[in-house]
C-alpha cells in the first residue's frame, strides 16, 4: 500500500504538469481551431529567459515572473505579427499548424545560439533532494511544490474563464466568431490573450520541470507530448478535460512503471489513449466541435 502511494503522490506531480501543458494546448485549439506544435518551444525561451535573469544575479521572483511575462508576450507577437496576416490571405487549417511548426524550430535555433546546446543545471529555490516523510510515505520538496503550483494554477485560470467578463469574452468569442465581432467585442485581442494565457501556463510548467530535468534546448519536448496526449485524451475543447487527462496519464506512467514494467511506462498511457477514443472519439470530457454559420 506505502508503494501504491507513494507512486500516486509522483504520479499526481507529473500529472498536474502534464495538465498545465495539455490546458494551453486546449485553450488555443479551443479558441482558434488550431494545434499549437510551437508550444514547448516558447516555454523553453520563456524557461531561459529566467535562467540567463538568475545568471546575471537577480532574485527568483522577479526572473520567475518576467519569464512568465516573455513567453506570453512571444506568443502575443506571433499571433499578431505572423497568424493574423496569414489568415486575412485566407491560409487553411493546416497551413497555420504549419506555421505554428516553423515558429517552433525558429525558437529552437534561437535557444541553442544565445544559451547553448550543453545540458545545465537551473537554479530553483525548491529542492528534488530534500523530502519530508508523512508516516512511511517520503515527500520530495519540489514534487509537492510542483503539484501545490500546478493544481493552483489549473484552478485560478479554470475560474479565470468561467467567472469573469474577460473569460465569457473568451468563450464568446471561440463558440462563435462572428457573432462576437457582431457584438463589438475585440475578438483579436481577445484571441491574443489566449495565446498569452496559454504560453504563460507552458511557462509556469517549464520553470518547474527545468530543475528536475537538465536545461537544454530540446527539454520540453517530452512534457509538450505528454501535454498535447492528455488534451486529447480529455478532450481537445475541453479545459477541465485537459486537466483531468494530465492526471490520468501522469498517475498511470507512474504505476505502470512500478507495477509493469519501466519499459512499459509510456506504452501503459497511450494505451488508455487509445482504448478511451475508441469509446469517445472526442474525448472524455470533449464535445463534437459543431460549426456555426
């Protein structure tokens, strides 16, 4: 039973990064019918942003949320400067994915050039070595941090949408665009900021996988893969979907790794992937994606 646990507690901590990367990609697919592929990317820049801040001596918070802010802004100015012209000129579904792509190698190239391609360690004010030990159950200080931030994220930002004005502008605006144009509200702004809110949650997952993993340009690889699973899995224009899908599948690499087989721990959650869209095709918390005209 200590075992069981003790792998739920980290498959809740990877899980509940894999939920902050899976709510950006359904935020942004949700609102513009597009699949971001550069969404690790900018997470990485966003990640190296507050690395090369701490290694010119500033503290932590300020680098933590300038970092944030960089990220967000990257995505702002590609959904402006590069989306907007290219869907005015009427570019297809697919030829903004690719876009999307090519934003994403650009930022990789720029990463490796300015902070190198050497694997380095991230300075974090959360330890992976220090535990606390609940009963027979070890805690590591920056799993619980991780989980703590990444469930209070997830929250804050579910009622960000649900609660306020600039959240039913939001959701106005990806149910039905032209309706909301009708209505005045400023539907491009409106989609920047969920670019910006998107890559801000990339961010936040980046800052705190960065010190568990070695820095390195191509970091964010794994999680954004992890990360676009789970929004399918829960549901690609589902938010609390996307949440619920980076727990399951965080929760099951986790004890499948322990009770299967190490070299069975990825396969165990594409597996559920799987099973769960022959079911659902949308996913578990998903809706047919109806078009309105």
């Amino acid at each position: 039973m200590t075992l069981f646990l003790q792998n739920l507690i980290a498959g809740l901590s990877t899980g509940s990064i894999y939920a902050l990367v899976a709510l950006g990609i359904a935020l942004i697919y949700r609102s513009t019918r597009i699949l971001n592929f550069a969404h690790g990317d900018i997470a990485t820049g966003g990640t190296y942003m507050a690395f090369i801040l701490l290694g010119m001596g500033w503290s932590f918070s300020p680098a933590f949320f300038i970092a944030l802010l960089f990220g967000s802004l990257l995505a702002m100015s590609f959904y402006f400067i590069i989306l907007v012209p290219a869907q005015r000129r009427d570019a297809s579904p697919l030829g903004q994915i690719t876009l999307t792509l090519g934003f994403g190698l650009i930022l990789q190239g720029l990463v490796s050039y300015f902070g190198g391609t050497e694997p380095q360690s991230f300075p974090f004010p959360l330890s992976d070595i220090e535990t606390y030990q609940l009963g027979e159950i070890y805690l590591n200080q920056l799993s619980v941090g991780t989980f703590i931030i990444s469930i209070f994220g997830c929250i804050l930002f579910y009622l960000l949408i649900q609660k306020t004005k600039l959240g039913l502008a939001m959701r106005a605006t990806s149910e039905n665009l032209q309706a909301a144009q009708t209505l005045g509200l400023p539907t491009r702004f409106i989609l920047a900021v969920s670019w910006g809110m998107a890559s801000l949650l990339g961010v936040v997952a980046g800052l705190f996988l960065a010190p568990a993993l070695l820095l390195e340009p191509f970091f964010m690889l794994e999680p954004f893969l992890k990360g676009f699973s789970a929004a399918i899995l829960g549901g690609l224009n589902s938010l609390p979907g996307a949440i619920a899908g980076g727990i399951i599948l965080g929760v099951s690499e986790a004890l499948a790794g322990t009770y299967i087989s190490i070299a069975f721990k990825n396969t165990m959650a594409f597996i559920i992937i799987i099973i769960v869209l022959l079911v659902r095709p949308e996913g578990l918390l998903g809706k047919k994606f109806v078009e309105r005209v």
